[in-house]
C-alpha cells in the first residue's frame, strides 16, 4: 500500500525502498529526510516493489521473531538469482505509481531502489508514456549501477539531471566501486559520505545539506535567472547615472 502525504506544494518525490523492505518500513527508516523534505514543501510517495519475496528468494537469513515469513510483506524490484533476473515489473510498478501519483519532480531511492532509480533516469518520459514528464533531480543512497548485459541498453547516455549520491563509508552490503560506476555514469553528481553503513542517516546536519541539495537543484534555474535580472538591472542603473552624470557635467560647462 503506497504511503502518500497530502496534496504537493512544491512537488512530489517518487521513493523506492531497498530489497527485502517495503513502503511502510522504508518511510519510518527514511523519516528523517521524508520529515525534513515535507517542512520543506515537498512531498513524498513511497510505493512497494513489484516483487512479493519468499523465503527461497533470500539471499541472507531474515529473522522474523516467530511472524510467518509470508505476513512480513518483504519486497524487492529484481530478484538477486541471475537467471530470474528482469526489470521490466519494476518499470511497470513505476508507471503504475506516475500514473496515480504523478507528475514527479524528482526520484530517490535507497539500495537496490537506487539501483532501479538510476537505470531508469534517462528512459523516465519513455518508462511512464509522458513525453512532458521531466524530472529535475535524483536522490541516491548506497546506490549502484546494474552490471547485468540486459541492462546496458539504459546507460547509453550520461544522466544529465542533477544526482546525490550518500554513501556509508562503512557499507558492506553495496561496495564503494558499485557506487562510484553509479556516480561516474552522473554528469552532475554531488556526493556525500558519513559515517555509518548501510542505511538513510537521519542526522540533522546532514539531513539539512540534503535539503539545500535539492532547493538548489529544483529552484537553481530559476535563481540563475533572477540573479540575471538583477545584474542586467544593476548594469542599467549603472548607464543611466553615468548618462545623468555626463549631462550634469554638460549642463556645468554651459553654465
């Protein structure tokens, strides 16, 4: 069941949480930029995988302190086997939620969502059947780019839309060189690393770098622009007290 806040100010983030969570669990573990984000005024829409897993589909022990696995309600976007592999559900689910949820100004995933999040970046308007759907950034945490040969038809061209990658410099689970293929595929990727493993950090200070990330990444055009304004305004005054200057002194000579 998608977790979705009430009608969007200044825009609505489309999050996909890792593998083996869901929407429920990723938003309480993520509720510290998702908190931080919505004082904002941004909202966030938090949408299952595809993919319902079964114990068989684990690549690690799960402990589920004596609750059926079935009723945990674990999900993922790919399965990890190889020969079951196929992203195709996962674009699915996306165009699914864009259709109910959209437009979106932005994306963020963590783990194996931000693996989703960034294979799809440059195919986004395409995955969604929108041609007018643009994103303006990407939120990545312990994110990765997908190394399968099916997958390489998404990495075609560099991702132009400003990204954030946040990395745990203690993460074991997905590797500083998985990253860093992620990062290196970004044309205009900022990073940011703590100190943790692998997980969304919630520390205010680092919550709020985040939050200027993505105010300057949505509202940076438009800043520029009025910056231009000003300094072509600036420039004006500037020619017209010199043309009233050189009339005063004009006006001084006759006299």
């Amino acid at each position: 069941m998608p977790i979705k806040a009430s009608k969007p100010v200044k825009g609505t983030i489309l999050v996909l949480h890792g593998f083996a969570q869901n929407s429920s669990g990723f938003a309480i573990k993520a509720s510290g930029i998702r908190k931080a984000l919505k004082k904002a005024g941004y909202h966030t829409v938090f949408i299952d995988g595809p993919l319902k897993l079964a114990a068989a589909d684990m690549p690690f022990e799960v402990k589920s302190n004596g609750t059926p696995f079935e009723d945990l309600n674990l999900r993922g976007w790919t399965y990890t086997q190889p020969d079951r592999f196929d992203i195709q559900p996962s674009l699915d689910a996306v165009k699914a939620a864009y259709k109910e949820y959209g437009p979106f100004i932005g994306l963020l995933g963590f783990s194996q969502g931000a693996g989703i999040v960034g294979a799809i970046l440059n195919k986004f308007s395409e995955i969604v059947d929108d041609d007018k759907a643009k994103l303006k950034f990407a939120m990545f945490y312990s994110g990765f780019r997908y190394k399968q040969e099916s997958m390489e038809k998404f990495y075609t061209e560099k991702i132009k839309v400003p990204t954030l990658h946040v990395l745990g410099e203690l993460d074991t689970v997905v590797s500083h060189e998985r990253s860093q293929a992620l990062i290196d595929q970004c044309e205009n990727a900022t990073v940011i690393k703590h100190p943790g493993g692998h997980y969304v950090p919630s520390t205010k200070e680092l919550v709020n770098r985040e939050v200027a990330w993505v105010e300057r990444a949505v509202n940076g055009g438009e800043e520029e622009k009025k910056e231009e304004a000003s300094e072509d305004k600036d420039e004006r005054h500037r020619r017209e007290l010199e043309e009233l200057t050189k009339q005063m002194a004009k006006l001084g000579k006759v006299n």
